[in-house]
C-alpha cells in the first residue's frame, strides 16, 4: 500500500485517501460547443500517463483536505511538487 | 515407542517437564522446547504423511517452515489444515493427525495409485479427463477426493485475532547471526527498531549449527545480544513472527503466534518501516535420486538441527550426500550426535581440505566424485545405490538415514516481492537479491554470503547504514572473531537419478512432481519456467517452492541447455508462509464485519418486534414491526393498510442530509441539479434529481431553503456518502471560485416521519406549536417549531404520498420525540412501519427508488421524470451527456406500472418481461419488473418494471416470466393510488 504526503496530517497510509482525478482534467466551460465525439473523449477517455502524473486526492478519512500530488505512474514514486518538499 | 531416538543429554529442550500429546490418534511425549517433528522423531515415527497424488509414505524432510512432507491436521478447538509439523511446537492437549490419508496413515487404499504412477505424468488430467466433455465435474470430485490436503474446519475457528499498526526506523526480518548484529548496531544509535523472528527464540542457524564465536559456543554470543537488545528501550523483538508480505512504500505485514497469550491467538502487524533490513537466511535444497523421498531422508542441515538443537538422533546408520562443503560440516555433526555415518557422498572431485581432512580424521569414509542414484526401502529407506567415477556399476550402502545436502537457496522471497529482481549467482548455484526497488537491502545468507563470519559483519554495516539513513549517529561496533566456515564451493548437480530408471525422483514433494515429469513437460513444448510450473505444478504447493523453485529452474536449464540465470525464476507472491483467514479478517468477524449504525430508536424497534436489517449505508432499520406471532407478510400489510388509513410512524433518520452553505449556494445547486433553483423562498423546498456528468441519475431527493445562505438537502440513505462525494469533488476540483461549504449532518439529526390522514392530529395532540393546516402550512414547507416541548424542524415531504410530516430534532432528543408522537398517536391507532412497507407505499405511488428503477444505465427521461430538466436551463452536471444519448438512443428502459391480470400473482423483483417471436420458442427480454407487492390498499398484486419503449405501450399486455411460469399484466402508468396528488398535498 503506498504511502501519500498529506499536506496537513503528513505520511498516511493510500486507505485513508480517494484518488480524485488528474490533475489536469477540468470540466470544460462550454461543453455545449463540444462535438459528441469530443465530449466523450473527455468523459470517457481517461489519461492513463506512463510516468510522472499530477494528480488529485482527499484525504477522506482523515482531514478531509484535497491537494495535488506528483507521482510517477511506473514506480508509484511521490516527488515534491513545485520544489517544495511534502514530506512530513 | 524407544527410548533410543532421544539423546541423554544436549539440545535446547527442557527435561524437567514432559508433554503429552496425540497424533494419529497415539499418544506421545515429548519436552518443552519440542517441535511437533522433533517429538515424533523421539518416538521413532518415520511414517508422517502421505503424497498427495501417488499416496507414497513420507517421513520429515526439513525442520523449518520449508516443510513439503509433515502436514498435519489440529483437531479440537485448535481445529487448522496443512500446518508444518516442524514449525509447530508441541504443546498440552495438542492433538493433530495427517493429511492425505484412507483410512490410515500406515495402510492407505491411495497409495495404490502408486503402482500406476507411471500413467499419471505431468497433465495427466487435461489429457485423460477430457472426454466426454461435460462429465468434468464427476471426475473433478473424485480427483479431489484422492487428491488434496487437510479440510476446511468444520466450525468458526476459536481464539481472537488482532490487527496492528507499527511505525518503525528499521524493520529487521530475522534473528540469527546477521539480524542480531544488525539489530544491535542499529539499537545502539537510538533509531525505533522492530525485530521479528518466525522461530520460537532467536539465533537462527546458530541455534543447531554448533559454530564458536570469540572461541565460545555461539549461542552464548547470541545470549549476550538478546539481553542487550531487551535493555533497549527502542527495541521492540518478536518471536514466532513471520513477515509474510512486502509491499509498496516498505509496508510490510507480520503475522505474530501469540500461544503464551490466552487472549489472542494471532496478531497481524502492519508495519511501515522507513529502512527494512533483510535477513531472512538460506534453506537447504535437496538433490533428486531415484526415491529420495522415502522416510530418512531429509536435509542435512536438518538431521543436524534434530541432534543438536532437540537432542534427537533421525537415524542410527547415516550416509551423507552432499555437493558442497556443507556437508562435511554436518557429516561430523551427525557422528558427534552419536549417528554412526558410514559414508559421504561428495559430488565433487575436490573439497575443502581441511574438512575433509576432518571427516577422514572422524572414522568417515569420504566417496568423492560419486553419486546417490537411488534408494531402496518403502516405509523407511533401508540403503543408497551410488556410483562413482567412470565406475557405473552401483555400490549399495545400507542405512536408515540420508543427510542430503545439495547447496543453500537464499531466501530472497521478500526481496522479490518489495519489487526486486533475483540474480543467478554462479558461486552459491543460486539466486541472490538484484537491485533495491525499495528502501531494504539483504544481508547474509539470504545476499548469499553463506558464513558466520560474513552475517555478521553485513549485519552490523547495514544496521549502522539504516539508521543513519533514519537520521542517526553512527554507532561504534566491533564484529567479533568467529570460527572459519568455507564457501560451500556447490556442485550445481540437478538430477542425479539414471535415465530411464523404474522409479521417480522427486523435485517437488508436495505435489508429487517427478524429474521425468519437468522432461515430459519440456519434451512436449513447454520452456518458460513459469509454464513448466503451471504444467507441472511443480513448485506450487504448500511450501510455495521453498524447497524446490531453484532446483527446477536448474533443471529446466540443464535440459534446455541454459545457463540457469537465463532461466530466470517463477514470481513470487505474498505470503511467503500460509496465513490464517483469522489474521487477515483480525477482529472483522460476525457482528463487527460491518460497523451498525444506530438511530436513537435502533433499541426501541429491538424491544416491539422491528426486523432489523441493512437497508443501505450501514443503518440497520426495521423492514417491519410485527407483533406476536405475525408473519412478515402479515406485518407489512397491516402496516401499509394503516398509513392510508390511519397514521403510521416512520424513523427517517438513516436518510442522507448535508447543509449546503455560502452565497454561491443557489449557483452551485443549479450546477448540480437538473432543474432551476433561483426563486425558491426560505422556508420552501423542491424536489430535484442529480445526475453523473455521463448523464446516468446519481441521486434524488428534496433540498430545502431553511435561511438566505442555507439549504438542507436529503439524499437516499444508501447514497449519501456517494453524492458528498460526488458535489465535494466539484466544489474542490472543478469550481475551487464558488463560495460554498458542505456539512455531512446526517449524524446530527434525528428524523421521524408521521403520515396518513390523521398525521395532522398526531401532531396537534402532541402540542405542536405552529398552524400545520393546509393554507397555512403547504407541501414542501419547512419551518422551525416546538412539538412536545422539544425544538424542531418541520417539514412538508412524503414518499408514501400520503400526508406526511418529517420531525427533525438533535440526535439526542430523538427517541424522547419517537415516544411522544408515539404516545400522541395512540387514539389515532398510529402504527410503526419498517422500510419494507415504505416501499410498498411508495410503489403504490409510483415513486422512482435509486438502484431500482433508478438504475445504472436508466436517465432521467426514462424514470419519468423529464419535466425536471427545463429545455430552456443552461449547462448543468450531467446535461451535454444526456443531450448525446438521447440523440442517438432509441429503445430506452421507460418506467411503466404493471397490472397482473391474475391479480393475486406478485411479479418477483427482477422477472424478465420478455417477447416471443411468432414462430420462436425463445423468448427475448424487453424488460424487468424492479419491484412487486400485494397492495392491501387495492386488493391486488401490482409491480412497477423497466419496460423497452414502455411508455409508448400503455394499456398493452406484457409477459413476466417466472421460474414457475409465464404470467401476463396490463402496462399502465405507474401510479396506482392518488394519480393526482391531492393526498400530500392535504
């Protein structure tokens, strides 16, 4: 089970998270001026990166906050965000 | 049975006391300090087991958790499958016999399968039991039969379990000579360190191997150590614990035996370590001759541990085979023990001088350049056939013990299973941890550097490495003078059975898995090592290949004519030994599997006759309150006749709610609902339907305006979790600019539900404070209120149609409020109702029920419920996706009702509605009936269905098809009572 930095309670084990999403996965402004074919493109196609992703998670059973995490998706290795260490 | 197995003095066991034990039936005796195998060894029982296939006797090959041969079974309270009887202390009371066997473990009819082996070779059953096709299942029964180990407990095992989470600097797996140096190392700097160790005391090899350091017994070292190691604050040691699991971030799991504990039998820790330090040893691989599976044979290094650390001699005559230094090692143990050993076996030309010079001094014939070809002797082997040299004509030596020893496999399992990959180590014959995937590293034998010398000194370096890579100081460690151990110096010898020969060699005893099998497997096409395996099965049993992964990649490579490293190795799994289900479910058994959820009238419902159950989001709610001697069916009838009726009392509370807060709350509302909610007054609320961006329906349910900022929005029980959830994630996500804040307030408040035509007296009996009449107090208000002296929320909503009230106070007032409309209703004759009759006054009504006929690919349109989605309403959560599939969707799953025409037959909830061809027997399914009831309201059955273009065929008759028959209905709305709403709307 991988171990998550949350930035508020530090190292948890991955069970007390939800994963929330990539990070670069907005719902769209307008999705009425998407075509069918684009919109589910973005429904339905999830990026599933092979390396470093950015992603969401909550820490559900815990502080309940939401961050963003750096991970990469072939080690399942967490690295610090923007340079700045998220370790505990 | 004799005296004349136990030696009158030595070893680690405690004469003072005896044990007293059974097996097979039999009582034995033995010390404490005995394991199960030792103490049969004492008694001189050879027999313990019998194959699993060809049923042939098996005697105790190993004294470690690499058993294959001594499974048993514990009966009694005690009662477990496939334990290894040489890890498994005796203790009083211990009653276990074997596995495997009919009707004996001496006479078993099975082993007459043993004459036939020879037409039972590798894929024997996919080749023989195909034909014809459809009677697998009758041969499957009687291959289990025959085949198989121990049996499934019969009962709920006894004694508790408990689960464990740790955090430590460094984790150290293994307590012999390298973990204890490495613990200490690592103990003196200060870092937290949890030591685990699967034997019953620490000093792993040194426990049996006799060795010296500084000139003195060894386990006098170990002594000094453990006493230090006890002193340490930061210590924490374990004994009988086996890290079982390596997974991702150092998240290692340790199953810990816990028999001196009354309370707990097995305690599951969970330990993240920041360091992990290896140590885990090397286990003795054995090497294939004609019948090396006969009772007295077995691992040398185990016939030593046997005399020494049990004080027991495994036989009387001995004759050692061995291809590494090793054995020379044991030979002299063994004669030492008092076991006259005839001969070594040395497959090698040259052997370590000094040893050899050793045996020879100690009266041993040592036979270099020779070979054990097979063994004779069925209940206990009686003699070995060798040959040597150029010489291939066989010379027979009697015994009734061969000490085998065909080099060290490092226990590298943990090292794999933490991600990294085996290398083939030319120097030991083995695989030896790769590259650190994660933060460990092996020390010792498990690394392959096989002397004491060595551990300890790896032990030491990586205990100091470890904990300064926690942060701390270096520790100043001197490795103490040990006595010198040789290289094994193996002889990578895989099979040395004649071709051709009339009996088996066996590579994996748990399975029955025969050198001439890995050849047939080869010889038909098979070359992964991971396919042979399957094919084979070989190295797939109890001991998970313990005892025989390295010698069939050896094999394999010698037949294929590969270097074994390019072999590679088959994976390996967590667990690295057999875990018990007690473990991994720890406390999560019967009541605590699911954690209840109470309301405040759980105890009440408990008290008048409520059926409990779950009914979504661990409530447990009454599906109806009978009284004495009612049936179910009875009950909920009574209760639905007496919510039209009279009044009925309903406990909400389980029902999801969430305070939805801030100035953006309306913006947010009208992004996540499908309807409009500007305009809607304080004190108003609405009903709305919530759909996932793919258009599918998410929930249903009222939200109400209870101040300028402030909505109260109810989900479906089951569902709350779900849409916090689901309205969290785009709040936080998609719109982190919207000011709103969201509460789960489900726990705060309880919730009763008065409704039916006398609901608005119950309540006026019970002091309420406010005018609650039609004009004053509408459908869908909310109000704040005093009712019985309690402060409330009112509220105008109803999923019975009738009129309805919901009551909310605090948590805490909840069952004082339940009593006092109880109280106030009785000349009303209200009456409880459970959620079973909730959903049959709700199916009466029509009212869509999530995951029924709200299910996961039915959208709003098809439940009836289009006029919610206003064309002119802008983009909201779930809308660009409904737009798609209502273009390209025709053939939709339309809620229709049904009306049998047999009006006493109740559709069962999931009957197909099917069509059938004019001229095709086979019918096709158009639909499914979602729920049916008897409905005492109408005299007759009703049901509400998912029907394909229902809505276009009202009036027609549908066909439900039943196990018992086929019925037909007419297709109607779904509204059976009140079509117009007047009733709720009262």
């Amino acid at each position: 089970m991988i171990y998550i930095p949350c930035p508020h309670c530090g190292h948890r084990n991955a069970d007390e998270f939800i994963y929330g999403g990539d990070n670069d996965q907005r719902r769209p402004e307008n999705p009425e001026e998407f075509s069918d074919a684009a919109w589910c493109e973005y429904i339905y196609t999830v990026p599933n990166v092979k390396g470093i992703t950015r992603e969401y998670w909550r820490h559900k059973r815990g502080c309940n906050r939401w961050f963003v995490i750096q991970r990469d998706s072939r080690t399942d290795k967490i690295t610090p965000l923007d340079g700045k260490s998220i370790d505990d | 049975m004799t005296e004349g197995f136990r030696s009158r003095s030595g070893g680690r066991i405690h004469r003072g006391r005896k044990i007293s034990f059974q097996f097979n039936g039999r009582r034995y005796e033995g010390f404490p300090g005995d394991t199960l195998a030792s103490a049969l060894i004492a008694n001189g029982v050879s027999v313990v087991g019998r194959s699993q296939k060809y049923h042939r006797p098996r005697g105790i090959m190993s004294a470690g958790l690499e058993e294959t041969n001594a499974i048993v079974q514990l009966a009694g309270n005690d009662d477990e499958p496939n334990r290894a009887a040489t890890t498994l202390p005796i203790y009083d009371g211990l009653v276990a016999h074997s596995v495997n066997v009919a009707p004996s473990v001496d006479f078993d009819l099975g082993s007459l399968l043993g004459f036939f082996h020879r037409f039972i070779p590798a894929g024997f059953y996919y080749k023989t039991f195909m034909w014809p096709k459809d009677r697998w299942d009758w041969y499957g029964g009687i291959i289990r039969k025959v085949a198989g180990w121990g049996t499934a407990p019969a009962k709920p095992g006894g004694g508790r379990y408990e689960h464990r989470n740790h955090h430590c600097d460094v984790l150290i797996v293994g307590a012999g000579p390298a973990g204890l140096s490495a613990a200490l190392s690592a103990g003196r700097t200060g870092s937290r360190i949890l030591l685990v160790d699967s034997d019953t005391e620490p000093g792993g090899k040194l426990l049996s191997d006799n060795l010296t350091i500084r000139s003195c017994p060894a386990m006098e070292w170990v002594d000094d150590i453990v006493a230090e190691l006890d002193l340490m604050p930061n210590i924490i040691r374990l004994t009988r614990a086996t890290a079982t699991g390596y997974f991702a971030d150092n998240y290692v799991t340790v199953i810990e035996e816990c028999p001196d504990k009354p309370w707990i039998r097995e305690r599951l820790w969970k330990v993240r370590a920041k360091q992990v330090i290896l140590a885990t040893g090397a286990i003795e691989r054995t090497l294939l001759f004609a019948n090396n599976d006969r009772p007295g044979i077995m691992l040398a290094s185990a016939a030593m541990t046997y005399c020494s650390r049990y004080g027991v001699r495994p036989g009387n005559t001995a004759v050692v085979f061995t291809n590494n230094n090793s054995g020379y090692r044991y030979a002299i143990g063994l004669l030492k023990a008092g076991v006259s050993v005839t001969a070594l076996i040395d497959t090698r030309k040259e052997a370590d001088s000094r040893l050899r010079a050793a045996a020879a001094g100690s009266g041993i014939e040592v036979i270099a350049d020779a070979r054990v070809v097979s063994a004779t002797g069925r209940r206990r082997v009686s003699a070995v056939n060798i040959v040597s040299g150029n010489d291939q004509s066989p010379r027979r030596i009697r015994c009734d013990l061969v000490a085998v020893s065909g080099g060290w496999n490092p226990a590298i399992h943990l090292h794999s299973q933490s991600g990294g990959k085996p290398i083939y180590n030319q120097r030991i014959a083995s695989f030896v941890p790769g590259e650190s995937k994660q933060n460990e590293r092996s020390v010792g034998a498990c690394r392959g550097e096989l002397t004491l010398q060595s551990a300890l000194a790896e032990g030491a370096n990586a205990g100091c490495k470890a904990a300064a890579l926690c942060g701390f100081a270096l520790a100043d460690i001197e490795v103490p003078d040990c006595e010198h151990e040789p290289e094994p110096g193996v002889d990578p010898v895989w099979d040395c059975s004649q071709p051709g020969g009339q009996s088996s060699a066996f590579i994996d005893f748990n399975n029955d898995v025969t050198s001439a099998d890995i050849r047939l497997a080869m010889r038909e096409g098979y070359r992964s090592v991971e396919l042979v395996k399957r094919y084979t099965t070989a190295g797939m049993g109890i001991d998970q290949g313990k005892s025989s992964s390295v010698s069939i990649v050896g094999l394999i490579a010698e037949i294929a004519g590969l270097e074994p490293g390019s072999v590679g190795t088959t994976t390996y799994r967590p667990a690295y030994t057999p875990v018990s289900f007690g473990a991994m479910a720890g406390p999560a058994k019967s009541d605590l599997i699911v954690p209840w959820r109470r309301t405040p009238v759980t105890d009440w419902f408990l008290d008048n006759g409520g059926h409990l159950d779950e009914t979504g989001a661990q409530f447990r709610r009454p599906l109806f309150i009978a009284k004495a001697d009612e049936s179910a069916g009875d009950a909920v009838q009574r209760e639905a006749l007496a919510v039209r009726n009279q009044v009925g009392i309903y406990d909400s509370t389980p029902l999801g709610k969430i305070l939805i807060q801030g100035p953006d709350a309306v913006a947010f509302l009208n992004r996540v609902y499908s309807n409009n909610w500007e305009n809607l007054p304080v004190g108003r609320g609405k009903f709305g339907f919530m759909l996932h961006e793919d258009g599918r329906l998410l929930d249903d349910g009222v939200t109400m305006r209870i101040s300028d900022n402030q909505y109260w929005m109810s989900n479906s029980a089951g569902m709350a979790d779900v849409v916090l959830d689901h309205l969290d994630r785009l709040l936080h996500i998609h719109w982190p600019e919207l000011k709103v804040y969201l509460t789960p307030i489900t726990d705060q408040w309880a919730v009763v539900c008065v409704c039916g035509p006398h609901a608005r007296d119950v309540l006026y009996e019970a002091d309420i404070d406010i005018d609650i009449s039609g004009e004053a107090f509408r459908f869908l208000d909310t109000r704040l209120c005093t009712i019985g002296g309690l402060s409330a929320r009112i509220s105008r909503v109803t999923y019975t149609g009738e009129l309805s009230f919901e009551i909310a106070v605090p948590m805490r007032h909840g069952l004082r409020l339940w009593n006092i409309l109880i109280a106030a209703g009785q000349k009303f004759g209200i009456t409880p109702v459970g959620s079973d009759t909730s959903m049959l006054l709700r199916t009466e009504k029509g009212f869509i029920a999530a995951g029924l006929e709200g299910d996961g690919y039915a959208d709003i349109f098809d439940v009836g419920m289009g006029w919610l989605v206003p064309k002119e309403k802008a983009d909201f959560v779930g809308k660009r996706s409904l737009e798609k599939n209502r273009r390209s969707d025709g053939g939709r799953p339309e809620v229709v009702g049904l009306l049998p025409d047999n009006s006493d037959f109740v559709p069962p909830k999931g009957a197909p509605l099917v069509e059938y061809d004019r001229n095709d027997e086979v019918p096709q399914q158009v639909g499914m009936v979602t729920i049916g009831f008897f409905s005492p309201n109408l005299g007759r059955s009703i049901a509400l269905a998912q029907l394909r273009d229902g809505r276009s065929r009202m009036g027609q008759s549908a066909t439900i098809y039943t196990k018992a028959g086929v019925e037909t209905a007419t297709i109607c709305e779904p509204v059976f009572i009140d079509p117009d709403g007047e009733r709720m709307r009262d």
